[in-house]
C-alpha cells in the first residue's frame, strides 16, 4: 500500500484545503506537501532494488495490483525502479517550494490554486508509478487538466492562447500515441491469446514484431511524448505557457512536465522498439540537435527573462535526448541525470523570476537591472542556478551536459565500451555549440539582471508586503535547490550507480541490433557499388 499512500496524500490534502477556509490554504497546502514528500523520503529509505533489473516492482505486484477487469487483462499496477523513484522525489522535493513561492503572489481563489497544484501533482506521480498502459495514459492526460487551469485562471494576460494552446498540443499528440500503445496491446492478445497491458509484457513483446511496425509504433508514441520533451519543431507551446504561467506552474512546467515525455521515451521506446530507434534515431538526434542550436540562438536575442529560460529548457532537453539516444549506459545514466538536474536548476530560476517579478512586475531586463546592490541574497541564489544551469564544473548542470555528450561522442560502430550506436563526434560536437551559447546568453541575462547601475520601472513603488531583498518565507524556498545542486554537482555517483544497472538492462538488447544494423547497411552498400560497377562494364 506504500505507493498508493503515496498518491493519496496529495488528494487528502486537497480536502483539507477544500473545508479549511481561504485564510487557511496555504499552510495546509504547505503540511500536506511536507507530509507527502517525508512519506516518499521513509519509501526511497526502504526500496531495496537499486540494483535490481528493470521490471522488477517494488513493492510486490500483489502488493500494488487492483484488477478491474481482469478478463481483458486491464488491471491497475504501482511499482517503481530507480529512475521513476528518483523523478518522484523530484516531484516532491519541489512542491512545498511551490507553495512557499506562492504564498504572497496568489491573492484570490487560493483553495482553487492549490487545489490545483496537488492535483497535478498527483497526477505527476501516477505517471511516474505507473506500471500498466491504461493507468500511466490516464494519469499522463489527467496531468493536462490542472495545468490547464492553473495556465488559464492564474497566468498573464495572454493566458487564454497559452492555455489552450497547451492543451490542444499535448492532447492530440496523445492520441497518436495511445493508438501505438494499443496496437502494441492488440498485437499481444492476437499472437498470444491473452489481453495485457502490463508495461513489463508489452515491452517484452513488442520487439517481436517486424522492423516497418516498429516505426510506425515510434512515431505514434513519438507524436505524444515528443510534444512533452518538448522535441523540435514540436516545441511552440513551450515559451508561451512558460512565460504566461504563474510563477508555481512555470516551476512544474520546467520541472515534471517536460519530464513526463522523457521518462515515456525512456520507459516505452527504448525497450518497445528497439530496431525502429537504431534506424531512425540519428533521424530524432538531428531534431534534438536542431532544438539546441536554434533554442539557444533564440536566448540570445530575448528581452523577457522567462521567456528566455523557457527556450533554454527547449535547447537543455535536446542534451538529454541525445543521452538517450546514445543506447549506452553513459548516455543514459547522463540523460536521468539531466532530468533531475534540469528540474532543480531551471524551476529555481523560474521561483527566483517570480520572486522579483511580485517586487517589480516586470520580467524586461530593459527595464529591471543591477539588483546586486538592491538584492545582494536574491542575486546570490540567482548566480548559482545559472552557473548550475550553464555547466558550471562543481555544479549539478556539468555532470549532467558532459555525461550525454560523452555517450554521444562514443556511440560510434565497433565502439570500445562495447556498446556501439548510431551517433558519433559530429552529433556531440555541434550539440556542445548549444554549451557555448547557452553559457554566452545565461552569462548576459545574468549581467544585465545583477550588475550594473541599479535600473527600476519608473512606476515602481516598495511592496508593504515584501522586504527589499528576499524573506526568510523565500530564501526556506530556493536555498534546498541550491544545496541540492551543490550536492549533486561534488557527489553525483549515488544517483549513476542507481541509474547504471537500470540503463544496463533496458540497453541490453541494443549492441547487437546496432551492429546487425551496420551490417545490413555495408551489404547494401556492397551491392549498390557491384550493380555500379557491373552496369559501368556493360556501357
């Protein structure tokens, strides 16, 4: 029962919120976030698998299955290895940071917005904890409808293009991907006899069928997870719903959000797929490539602080794409790595944006500047998740950039590590451009923000309800990001050695497919320059 404690919490807590009063919200949203992320912490204590293969569940199956129609083998399971663990710790650790970053800025309907924000919460876990087809959908889409209406009621003013826009996007791209998943589910029951939509059999089965099926599985589940990435050209609605959200959602946006497609990729098309991905992955490689450099150059020319952090997620999720890609345990173990790396560094930005935004009302660095001088402990917490989010080495982000350019860097045929791939130098080489550009454009937005003469809205008057710099409130929100991408920048091999043999079991099957796939590919070049050559004769 551990996970579906788990996933209660959060809902109880919106009960509380729901009977305890407007006044009263925020501190119980508060207690319930704490509860919720203490219980996770007592779970990540006891699970006893880090070691373990991929599709063991922890708890036990019996443990954590409610069978609902079990003659069409549709049942709800809960499980978790070490990387779904680790991304709902994510989850967790940042929702009481949610809720103190929140604690001034929402002034009307508060029971409603954190209503809101434990519910996508939840949902966010659901996904995480998933171990069959039907709940990990459910809860996948479910995430949209709190994001929705987080976007729509508490976001800028052009929040209604945003939220539909949002909306619209990831909904759709859905629905192709629940037509893989079922495809995927009908093939099971016809080839076997038996309905399943357990992960752990569909993974298993999938890769039996032919290499044209295959591809048209990877661009259904693409078409969905791809949009979440968010992968391009798939990525518009991102900078949008960053920039309109309030200061809570664009946390969860940055931090989980983008997360869910990752972990799909992570969790169905490595293992479901496998001949597909080796095929077309240079091909999804070139997009995520494309998404670094073009992202970054868009940073460069941007005004508008949050705008400029969301397509610097867009350009960031390229590298952990890339990891994934690399169908090595380095790339792997650097793409987990990432997500974790991403959501501290790039969600702290966005609470320090909302903490200056709530004392000026502006995110223009034309018009707000040099608040080092004004804001010495705000700009202190703001310079160490930009160097984390640059790659400063010491710092979370370099761990992280380097494992996947590395991985990607040696996924080359015939490769040392034993694990040969489908990439190589030139894909590593001009991803790492995206380093340099994202080091140029985060450094000036860092300067222009921090240093200098102070500069102010002319209209600017001091807040009665916040001090000048930050409050205890805002520095117990912010300083636990900081610190943990301290730790995870000096110790990061807890978090590879969990991730290794996980990586390790979904990749096994991949050094084989990789060099049948060259193999092929040197027999048709064979045959191409004979036909050449024969046909040269015959002239």
């Amino acid at each position: 029962m551990q996970l579906w404690i788990l996933l209660l919490l959060p809902l109880i807590t919106c009960v509380g919120v729901a009977f305890g009063g407007e006044r009263n919200a925020r501190a119980i949203a508060l207690g319930g976030s704490l509860v919720t992320f203490a219980w996770a912490v007592v779970l990540a204590m006891q699970f006893p698998h880090w070691q373990a293969e991929q599709w063991l569940y922890w708890p036990a199956p019996e443990d954590n299955a409610f069978p609902v129609l079990p003659g069409l083998g549709i049942a709800i399971e809960l499980g978790v290895d070490s990387v779904s663990l680790l991304l709902v710790l994510l989850n967790v650790f940042l929702m009481p940071c949610c809720v103190l970053g929140s604690w001034v800025a929402i002034k009307e309907r508060r029971r409603e917005f954190y209503i809101w924000l434990l519910v996508l919460s939840t949902c966010v876990m659901g996904v995480f904890v998933a171990r069959d087809v039907i709940s990990f959908y459910t809860f996948f889409e479910a995430s949209l409808v709190p994001g929705f209406f987080m976007l729509a009621i508490y976001g800028g003013p052009d929040r209604r293009e945003a939220s539909f826009k949002f909306f619209i996007y990831t909904f759709v791209g859905s629905l192709f991907m629940l037509l893989g998943l079922a495809y995927v589910a009908w093939q099971h029951a016809e080839q076997t006899g038996n309905w399943s939509f357990a992960i752990s059999d569909l993974t298993t089965f999938a890769p039996t069928l032919s290499a044209g099926e295959q591809g048209w599985i990877l661009l259904a589940l693409l078409a969905g997870l791809a949009v979440k990435v968010p992968l391009f050209p798939l990525h518009t609605w991102l900078p949008l719903a960053h920039n309109q959200a309030p200061t809570a959602g664009s946390v969860n946006f940055a931090a989980v959000i983008l997360k869910l497609g990752l972990y799909g990729l992570y969790v169905f098309v490595l293992p479901m797929v496998p001949e597909a991905v080796v095929t077309w992955g240079p091909t999804i490689a070139v997009l995520a490539v494309i998404g670094i450099v073009y992202a970054a150059l868009i940073c460069w020319v941007q005004t508008d602080v949050k705008k400029l952090i969301a397509y610097s997620s867009v350009s960031h999720m390229g590298f952990a794409v890339l990891g994934l890609l690399a169908l090595n345990p380095l790339g792997l173990q650097g793409s987990v790595f990432y997500m974790l790396s991403h959501g501290f560094a790039t969600g702290g930005l966005f609470l320090c944006i909302g903490m200056m935004y709530e004392r000026y009302h502006t995110k223009d660095l034309r018009e707000v500047g040099g608040l080092a001088f004004k804001m010495p402990v705000w700009s202190f917490f703001f310079i160490v998740l930009v160097f984390a989010s640059v790659g400063l080495p010491g710092l979370n982000g370099f761990v992280s950039e380097f494992l996947c350019l590395i991985g990607t860097f040696t996924a080359v045929p015939g490769a040392q590590t034993g694990y040969p791939g489908v990439l190589g130098p030139w894909f590593a080489a001009i991803a790492a451009t995206g380093m340099i550009l994202g080091a140029m454009y985060l450094l000036y937005m860092t300067g222009k923000l921090c240093f200098g003469p102070l500069r102010e809205p002319a209209d600017h008057h001091e807040s009665e309800e916040l001090p000048k710099d930050l409050s205890l409130r805002e520095i117990a929100a912010v300083a636990p990001i900081a610190l943990v991408c301290l730790v995870f920048g000096i110790m990061p091999w807890p978090i590879l050695h969990a991730v290794e043999p996980v990586a390790e079991a979904v990749l096994k099957p991949y050094p084989a497919l990789v060099e049948i796939h060259f193999e092929k590919l040197d027999a048709a070049a064979k045959v191409s320059l004979l036909t050449d050559t024969t046909l040269e004769g015959s002239r």
